[in-house]
C-alpha cells in the first residue's frame, strides 16, 4: 500500500492518467501497463476496481484507498455518521481495530484527540491516507488489547472475517469478545459492533448494556453492544432505523 501512497505523490498525472483506463478492455490495461512499466499500474488498477465494489458504501471514492476486507466490513455513510452521533459529546475517543477509517472519519469530528489502532500495517497505511485531511487523529499498529491511551470513550470494530471465513462466535473475532470485555475496566463508555447474524442470548455479557439493532433502509445492519454512558438506561434492546433515525425503546427483553 505504501508503493501505491508514494507514486500517487510523486506521480499525480500519471495516476490519474492510469484512472482513466477502462478496465473492461484489455487492450487499454496492456496499453497502460507497457507505458508505465516502472509503476505499480497492477496495483492501480486493483484499486479501481475495489471503488467500484466499494460505491455503494462510499462517498468521493476518486479520493480513497480500500482493502478489500476493508470494503466488506466498513460501514456504510449512513451507520458511520450514525455512530458519530452517539460519540458527539466525547472530546477524545479510540477507534480500535478502525480498518480503511470509515468510521473515523466521521467519529473524528469535532474532537480534540482521537486514536486510530488496527493491527494490519497495509490496512493502517490506508487509514492514514482516507483521513490525511485529520489533524486530531494519532495512528497506531499494534492489538487492541495492548491500546492503553487516555480516551474518554471507545468504539470497537472487532475483526470478523479470519482468512476471508466469516466468523460466527464472537469469541472468534479478533480480539475475541471476552477480551474486549476486559477493557470495560479501563474504558466503560464503550460500543461494539457486532454481526447482526450473532446469537446474542448466547452471550455472557457485563451487566448495564444495551443492544441496538441498526437497519438501513429496513435491512437489519448490525448489533451494536453499548456500554455505560453509551449504553440507554433501563433498556435491554432498541431498535434504529436509519436513515429515518427513528428509535424504538423498550423491546421486550428476552
């Protein structure tokens, strides 16, 4: 990722010389790729063609870089801009394992200091890039658990595809979700996301959290676990619905 950063840098006419290709003639990419032989073109156009997976999730696309589990576990603009309103009134906030950074552009907002951790270099590389604009976000490679900064509060995005198979058992994400569980001692103002085909009621969970299930446009997108402040006191589950932004208390707890 970071061959593809520099010659974009170094090279903004090429590139977008080489975005011009059309990548359903192969006499182009030959053409392209015989004329700047010296240049990671390949690579190029693998990107162009995760935007065009990633269009319906992503906005100014011309802009940024994907990966492609990046793309599959992102959250659309729509949920994205939905989690930032949770974290509004936070100044400083984590986003753990934060992939390409679709989250963090939003959460990023209006804060004094944010902390972007993911364990994947590449992947950070391309967060870095998305959000170059940011001048409040400090990035960091390593575990989630090993994330031990001040943050007033944190949204995790645990990884659920482990070489490319999607994981069920939320005990087999990474970080798997007891030891999230234990960095609710050191930030209780959390929110989790997790699948939306999990057996919640399986789950041995904290006390004092609530479950949203999020929809976007009556599609069931994702369950977020929230804690503490983030958490709806006195309720068990809720539902959203995006982008209405409705909110429906008191479902009945199981």
């Amino acid at each position: 990722m970071k061959k593809i950063i520099n010659f974009i840098e170094k090279n903004p006419e090429i590139y977008n010389e080489i975005l011009k290709t059309d990548l359903n003639s192969i006499n182009e990419i030959q053409k392209i790729s015989s004329k700047y032989s010296e240049f990671p073109v390949k690579e190029i156009l693998t990107q162009m063609r995760l935007r065009k997976k990633a269009s319906k999730k992503f906005s100014h696309l011309e802009n940024l870089l994907f990966t492609e589990k990046g793309i599959q576990q992102s959250s659309s603009k729509c949920l994205s801009e939905y989690h930032a309103v949770k974290f509004s009134k936070y100044k400083s906030l984590a986003d753990i394992c934060c992939g390409i950074g679709a989250d963090l552009r939003n959460l990023s907002n209006n804060k004094q200091k944010v902390y972007a951790v993911d364990f994947d270099k590449s992947t950070l590389e391309c967060t870095k890039w998305n959000n170059k604009d940011k001048t409040n976000i400090t990035y960091i490679l390593g575990k989630a658990q090993d994330f031990n900064e001040n943050a007033e509060a944190v949204f995790i995005d645990p990884d659920r595809r482990i070489n490319s198979k999607r994981m069920i058992d939320p005990e087999d994400y990474s970080p798997p979700i007891s030891d999230i569980f234990q960095m609710l001692y050191k930030y209780p103002n959390m929110a989790i996301k997790l699948s939306p085909i999990i057996d919640y009621k399986t789950m041995k969970i904290p006390k004092n959290h609530t479950f949203e299930f999020v929809s976007e446009n009556g599609e069931l997108k994702e369950i977020l676990l929230c804690f503490g402040e983030l958490a709806t006191e006195g309720i068990f589950k809720k539902a959203i619905l995006l982008p209405e932004n409705l909110e429906i208390n008191n479902l009945e707890k199981d």
